[in-house]
C-alpha cells in the first residue's frame, strides 16, 4: 500500500512536471518570435532612420552627386580623377585595380555627394592616366550648369573615339537644369 502511494505520488509529480516543461518550450518558442520580431523592427526604423538622414543631409534642393562610367580601354587606363566645383576641390579618387575592372564590366562609381546652393556653378574634372602609346595623360574638362531646387546629378563619361584615336570625356546630366 505503501509503494502504491509512492509511485501513484511520483506519477503525480511526473504529470505536473511534464506540462510546466511544455510550457517552458512554449514560453521560450514565444520569447524566440518575440525576439525575431524585435529584430526586424529594429531593422525596418534602422532603414527608415537611414532614409531620413539622407533627406536632412542631402535634400533634394541642394544635392549635388557627381557619377563616373568608363567605355574605354584601348586609348586610355584611368588612374585618378580629381573634382572642382567654382574653383574649389571638392574631391579626389585613386583607383584600384578592382575598381577599373568594375568600371570596364559597366559600373557606374559614385563619385561626390553633397551640397550646393541654386544658381550657376562650374564643375571641373582632372582626369589622369595613360594615353595612347601607354603616355601619360591628363585631361581636364569643364562644364557649367544651372543648380534648381531639384537634385542635380552629373556622369563623367570616358569613352574610346575611334576617329581619332584619343580618349573622350564628357559630362551628361541625368536630372535637373543644365
């Protein structure tokens, strides 16, 4: 009778701890989606948070981003390029090795991002490399634009002329006023 009551005691005690550890696993699988979903709203404010760091800094009515996009080869390697905006350095880049062969598989690199009040501006490029006969070359351009109050963003473009032999640099707009 004795051992009855022990082992029908035991199975009670067994029964109890039996669904307290479901309710463990229960309580922990939801603290685990709990959690998850504490991440991704973590990560979607990050992004929001993200995007409205880039209007404050950079809004639309004073942006100012500067791409370059490279088809050449045969006349010209790229080394270096160097930016001026009213006379003023506004940035420089030397490039790598992995860089140029981006460029030659057809990226287009940001160059400058930044800030500038409406009006007329001057944009100036220094390009510098090897030319035609591996030579050193250095070429500049200059283009002058009309900044409005939309985002202005400009694409240096280097390309081979096969007329006459020589690299060609040129600056498209793709938004804003010229």
């Amino acid at each position: 009778m004795k051992c009855q009551f022990v082992i029908s005691v035991l199975l009670s005690v067994l029964l109890l701890a039996v669904p307290s550890q479901s309710t463990a696993a229960t309580t922990e699988q939801s603290a685990q989606q709990q959690l998850e979903q504490l991440k991704q709203q973590a990560i979607a404010l990050n992004r929001e948070l993200f995007i409205l760091e880039e209007e404050l800094l950079f809004p639309p009515q004073t942006q100012l981003a500067v791409f370059v996009s490279v088809d050449a080869g045969r006349f010209f390697q790229l080394d270096s390029i160097q930016l001026k905006l009213n006379d003023q350095a506004i940035g420089a880049h030397l490039y790598t090795q992995s860089e140029l062969a981006g460029l030659a598989r057809g990226a287009v690199q940001p160059l400058y991002k930044g800030n500038i009040r409406a009006g007329e501006h001057t944009l100036t490029a220094v390009f510098v490399g090897k030319g035609p006969e591996d030579k050193d070359y250095r070429r500049a351009i200059s283009h002058r634009f009309t900044k409005a109050d939309d985002a202005m963003l400009l694409e240096l473009k280097i390309t081979d002329s096969s007329a006459n032999y020589q690299p060609d640099f040129s600056v498209e707009v793709w938004s804003g006023n010229e």
